[in-house]
C-alpha cells in the first residue's frame, strides 16, 4: 500500500498559497489510493522562529523508514531535527522558494536561513520546485549536479468554465488577492491606483490580515493619505464560495507583488477568465502570456501605466479577457499534480 506522511507548519486548512498547495496534493493522493498521514506543526510564523521544542517529537513519532513529505517552511529552518531523523525517514520537500529570499529579511538573516536551508537539503532525497526559478538555487544548496534530483511540480488550476461577457458597471471592479504583506506590494498598488482616481475604478482586497498587523495597519493609512480609503474595500480572508463569487464580479486583476515563485491566484484569475495587471516575476510572464499587461516589480510608475491602459479602455480589458481563454488552457490542473507527485513519492519509496 502506497503510504506518506505530510508534514505542514501549521493547520493544513491555513488559507495560504503553501497550505492550498499541501492540501490539495494531500487530497489527491488520496483520490488515488494512498494512505496519507498528515503531521501539522505548530505555525511558523516566521523562518527564523521555528516551533523546535514541539516539532521535534512530532518528528520522533513518525514511523521507521516513513516517506516524508513536507513543506519546505518546515524542512528548511529546522535543519537539526532534520539531521537526526533522516537516518530513518526519507524526506522530499516541497521548495516553493529559497528561505532567503523571504520579504524584509536583513542580510545576515537571510545568510543565516541560506545556511539552514543547505544544511537541511543535504539530506534530502528529492526534492520538489512548484517554480522553474527555484532549480539552480536549490541543487546548489543541496550540492547537486544531477537535474533529475529535483521536480518541478506547479500549482494546479481549474478547468475554466466558457468565456462570458460580463457587464461593466460605471466604475471598474478590481480584484487583489494576496495575504496583506510586504511582499505582495499592496504599497505599490495603492500608490499606482492615486494619481488615476478620476477613472472610475474600486479595489476590493482579499486576504489575511494577521500575519503581519502593522503592515495591513499602514496601508490603510496609507489609502487615508491618498486620498483612495473611500474606494479600497478590504474584505479579509473568504471561503471558497465568497473568493468564487468576488473573481466572477472583478472586471481586472491586479497584483503588485514584489517577488513570486507562481503566484496561484495569478493562474486562479485567468482560470475565472479576469484579465489581470501585475509584475514581471517568476512564473507569472509565462502564466498570464497575452492575458494581461505586466510592469516591472517594485516600479510604481510602470505598474500605474499598466493600469492606466488597463482602465481607461474597455475595448483592451475585452480583448485580454478573450485572450484569458487561451491562457487558461495551458494552465495545470490539480489532478496533473496529484499525479506528478505520486510519481515521485513512489520512486522514492521505492528506491530506500
């Protein structure tokens, strides 16, 4: 019987682009037989404060010779629990970016996560990448050579429903969907959207407001300063329900994020067929293709020009949204996913 365990930092139903990601793996796997045990840390809240008093016997009940797979949030920056066990445990995990590059890290933090990161990954025996940019940095951490070591398995989508045309009303329907933190460039936005307020335009932003407190504070005083509070709605996280009907009532997308791996709510907008204005970082090029326009990260005169042409033009917000089709297409699906890493998970089981 094909069996794995699941380790996450955190409660698995975390409404997060990692824990979305275990979570429908987890699902997926057991769709198709396996037996999936599912291990949830107390959060890590932040990489350089892992739970190591009670994670380490949380790894210790794990059974002899478990396949292990497990977030690399966890993996990475708990390279001594990481070190004992991994006589007795195969571990794969799941890198969706490199700990140093974590938003508002210092330089000597970041060097400290880079050494954590490489003392973990030695001991690893495969590792997967949810992004292609993320390859060359982990086999150098891991000290490898060989490509096949590591496997590039992306986010899932679903299969977009048939195109619509959907009726605009006075002022356009922005969407952002994105845990309020630094990295995802709520700062950028806001300040790219001021100097258009006499385009009719709303921004409803969707995400956890939690996770960093004083940044969700200063950004609506920062809406406050500019002028904008009026026409910012910040709704928190929602269901899955609520998050299904808020893409079908957006005319745009706009994500102002500052660094990606993927970006799954980039790829969940061109499924819901919204065009989408966002930022030139990893996969999200080669996601949104001809669906949407892209600035420069970090570059708020060019993330307000694409805005601009965005919102000014209804005929161009039409001809991406036809050209989101297209784009949805080449999207992965969860079930591709699923079986790319049961593929895995078995050759590694199978090899010791």
């Amino acid at each position: 019987m094909n069996q794995v365990t699941v380790v996450v930092p955190g409660p698995i139903s975390t409404r997060t682009g990692g824990f979305i990601y275990d979570r429908h793996i987890a699902e997926g796997l057991r769709r198709r037989g396996w037996t999936v045990t599912v291990v949830e840390l107390d959060p890590v809240t932040h990489p350089l404060a892992p739970p190591l008093d009670s994670a380490s016997p949380q790894f210790g009940a794990i059974p002899d010779h478990s396949t292990v797979l497990i977030d690399g949030l966890a993996f990475g920056t708990m390279p001594e629990i990481i070190e004992r066990e991994a006589w007795r445990i195969r571990f794969v995990p799941v890198v969706h970016m490199a700990l140093s590059a974590t938003p508002g890290l210092t330089r000597g933090d970041g060097a400290w996560l880079s050494n954590l990161e490489r003392r973990a990954l030695k001991h690893a025996r495969h590792v997967i990448i949810t992004g292609q940019r993320s390859r060359a940095q982990v086999m150098a951490m891991a000290g490898w050579t060989d490509p096949s070591q590591v496997t590039r398995i992306p986010p899932g989508s679903r299969r977009p429903a048939a195109l619509t045309t959907r009726a605009e009303g006075p002022s356009v329907r922005i969407l952002c969907v994105a845990n309020v933190t630094q990295g995802k460039g709520y700062d950028i936005l806001l300040q790219a959207l001021a100097p258009i307020a006499d385009i009719g335009w709303t921004l409803t932003c969707v995400g956890n407001e939690e996770r960093e407190p004083q940044t969700a504070t200063r950004l609506r005083a920062l809406a406050q300063e500019l002028g904008i509070a009026t026409r910012v709605v910040w709704r928190g996280e929602l269901d899955d329900r609520a998050l299904e009907t808020a893409y079908a009532e957006a005319d745009l997308f706009a994500l102002a994020t500052r660094s990606e791996t993927y970006s799954m709510a980039v790829a969940d907008a061109i499924a819901h067929g919204v065009p989408v204005v966002s930022t030139r970082t990893g996969e999200i090029p080669s996601i949104v293709g001809e669906a949407g326009l892209l600035a420069s990260p970090g570059d708020v005169a060019d993330f307000s020009a694409m805005l601009t042409k965005a919102l000014s033009d209804t005929a161009v917000r039409q001809t991406l949204r036809v050209r989101t089709r297209d784009a949805a297409r080449t999207l992965p699906t969860w079930d591709e996913a699923s079986d790319a890493m049961a593929g895995v998970l078995t050759r590694v089981t199978e090899h010791g």
